[in-house]
C-alpha cells in the first residue's frame, strides 16, 4: 500500500508500469504537504486511511513481478 500526492500521481503510474506492475492502485492526498497545518494533514491522513480501506478491500488477483535477467 502506497499513499502519494497528487502531484506525484502520473509518475507512480508509470514507474508502477515500468516495475511490472500496470494498475497499481494506490491512495492520493492533496499535494503539497509540506506546508499543510496539523488540521490539512489530519484531514489528508483520514482520507488515505479511508482509501486504504477501499483499496485493501478489493479482490484482486495478484499480479506477479516479471523475472529479471
């Protein structure tokens, strides 16, 4: 389980695609955090665990990494 920002989504897409691993879903929080107040990441936190819980849930046949050379 992953939690990226959005800003980052694109590039975990691809690098998820690029691993092996097409359609790797993982949970987005607004980007940035690094300026968020106590209250933003608290939000931010309840989201991706709620994400998370979603994505955990699913049935999904696991997808095997590709063998290296």
């Amino acid at each position: 389980m992953a939690v990226m920002t959005t800003r980052f989504v694109t590039a975990a897409e691809l690098m998820a695609r690029v691993l092996g691993f097409a359609g790797y879903a993982f949970a987005v929080i607004p980007h940035p955090v690094s300026n968020a107040t106590d209250e933003g990441l608290r939000l931010a936190a309840e989201a991706a665990a709620a994400q998370a819980r979603g994505l955990l849930a699913q049935e999904k046949p696991a997808q095997e990494k590709p063998a290296r050379d």
